[in-house]
C-alpha cells in the first residue's frame, strides 16, 4: 500500500481536506472508504475545488493488521517527539512511518487554501462507536454538526501526542471521525457518507454536481439514532500491562452504567464505575493504555461553551 491514496486538485479555489485513514494499522475502513471515495471521482469524473487528498497511516502496521508495532503512531505528536525522531540514529517503526506520514502532510501548505481540514478516520473495538472527537471550539462548526453523530467535545484533553492537535496547532480545523465497530462494513459505509458530506459543506464539491452525497445525510442520521448529540469525559481509567486488565464482556458505547458497577477485573480484582454515566470506549483488544471512559450527555450550550 502507497502512504497516498489518492490525490485531486481543482480547478477552482476552495479547502485543503486531508482525509487519513489506518493511523492505527487494525483500522483499515477508513482507507477503504477513502477508495472507494476516490473511485467514485474519478468514475463520474466530479469536479473538485481545491485539494482532496487521501492518506495511509502506519503503513507497516496496516501490513501485519495491528494497532502498532513499537508504539502507538496517534500518542506521539508533540514538537519535541518529532524533533527527536528526526534526529534519532536508531529508528523504531512508528519513528519511519512518523516522518513519512508528516513529510507528506507539510507537502500541503495550509496557508494555500480557504480553509485547511483533517479528518482522521478511525473505528473501536465495542459497538455503536460511531462520534465525532473536535476541541470544545469546534463543536458547533457547521461541518461538525452537519455530520449528525455524538460530539465529544474534551476526548482530546485526555490524550496526549494525537495528530489532531498537533495539527490544530498548524490552522487545520481537525477532527477524528469514528465510523463504528473495527472490521464492519457499516463503518465504511458511515465514512463514505461523511466524507460525501464534509466534501460538500465544506465547499469542496458542487452540491450538484453528483448524486453520490445525496443521501449521504440521510445514511449519517440512521446510524447516530438514538445517540447523544454531545458528550464530556467523567472519568478515564487508564490501564498498563502489568494491570493485566479485562474488560468485562458485552459493553457498548453510550451504554448506561452505575457507580459501584463491576466493568472490568484486573490484577488486584474487580475494577468499578467509580461514577454513574454512560461506558465509553472499552477496550476490546490486546493493545491500548486506555481501559475505558465514563462520559455524560451535556447540552449544546455546556458543549460549545456559548
């Protein structure tokens, strides 16, 4: 697999999308969407107004279909870990896939174009695992909201080193978008209508100029029924190996749970909710320092802080 998808330059001023998919490498609806994104464009031969372009993450870790192979490629983008992996004499994978994937990404100057966008696919190991990840600031941007799907507003306080911020702190307006459970076609289906839709409201396409996006809406709002419309983080406990932690089995995002409920057991017993709320992001596979999070559905208001 080539780290570029795929890559369209219009005619016609307008944004810079950048569409990622497989940052981690056992994710790979997102590159399939991408394709079949890109398919469809050329096919149909679809005008685009500024910059499409698709990218593969962790090119060595799509390979082998895991998460990572050294250390996980979203935890590690701060100033000073990229200086440092430039200047490293001993390079572990994610370092290669690292300044690749950031060589590539500088190849498209933000300040070219009428706005700048990241979307960085991605799906999760429980069901119903289908949100959207922006900083409070964003969350009532048109694009996000025309999305349709849970807003988590504070995910990215939480954890350190994603790309996301890294590139908000570049001017691109980022957000991760997480189609659904890993391996499901559904999560390829949900990313293909929100690609239609972002490239849409974004200005990127002509509403008229395909029939591809026009359902699109439709199909986002199916998937998000019964959904949150917005979320903030209670409680996140995080994990390491010598926890030896298990998730208890049957969780899904957005489920209820109650304070004192036993979610999971590690090396010490029984591990609780310490709080009432709703389970999300429990971990369903070997990999990963994040045992789970506990958020609560909060208004518009408390999300955009207006």
């Amino acid at each position: 697999m080539k780290r570029v998808l795929g890559v369209v330059e219009g005619k016609e001023r307008g944004p810079l999308i950048l569409l990622l998919g497989g940052l981690h490498g056992n994710e790979v609806a997102g590159i399939k969407a991408i394709n079949e994104v890109f398919h469809t464009i050329r096919k149909y031969q679809i005008p685009i107004n500024g910059t499409l372009v698709g990218l593969a993450g962790n090119l060595q870790a799509i390979a082998k279909n895991k998460r990572y192979l050294d250390y996980d490629l979203n935890r590690c983008w701060t100033e000073d870990f990229v200086k440092n992996v430039y200047h490293k004499q001993h390079t572990l994978a994610e370092d290669i896939e690292l300044k690749t994937l950031h060589q590539t990404i500088l190849k498209y100057p933000g300040n070219k174009f009428d706005t700048s966008i990241l979307v960085d696919l991605h799906t999760t190991s429980a069901e119903k695992g289908n949100f959207i990840v922006v900083p409070r600031n964003e969350a009532a941007n048109p694009m996000v909201q025309s999305l349709q799907q849970p807003v988590v507003v504070d995910l990215d306080q939480h954890l350190s080193g994603t790309l996301l911020k890294y590139l908000q702190n570049y001017g691109f307006l980022a957000l991760a978008f997480e189609g659904g459970l890993i391996g499901s076609t559904e999560a390829i289906d949900l990313h293909v209508a929100g690609i239609w839709e972002i490239l849409k409201v974004s200005g990127g396409i002509d509403p008229n100029s395909s029939s591809d996006f026009l359902s699109s809406s439709e199909k986002l709002l199916q998937y998000s029924k019964s959904l949150p419309d917005f979320v903030k983080v209670k409680y996140h406990h995080r994990i390491s190996a010598a926890d030896q932690f298990v998730m208890e089995p049957g969780f899904v995002n957005f489920q209820p749970i109650t304070n004192g409920q036993v979610v999971a057991h590690d090396a010490v017993g029984p591990v609780k909710a310490p709080v009432n709320g709703l389970m999300f992001l429990p971990l369903y596979q070997s990999s990963g320092d994040d045992g789970f999070f506990i958020v609560e559905e909060i208004s518009i208001l408390e999300a955009t802080g207006l």
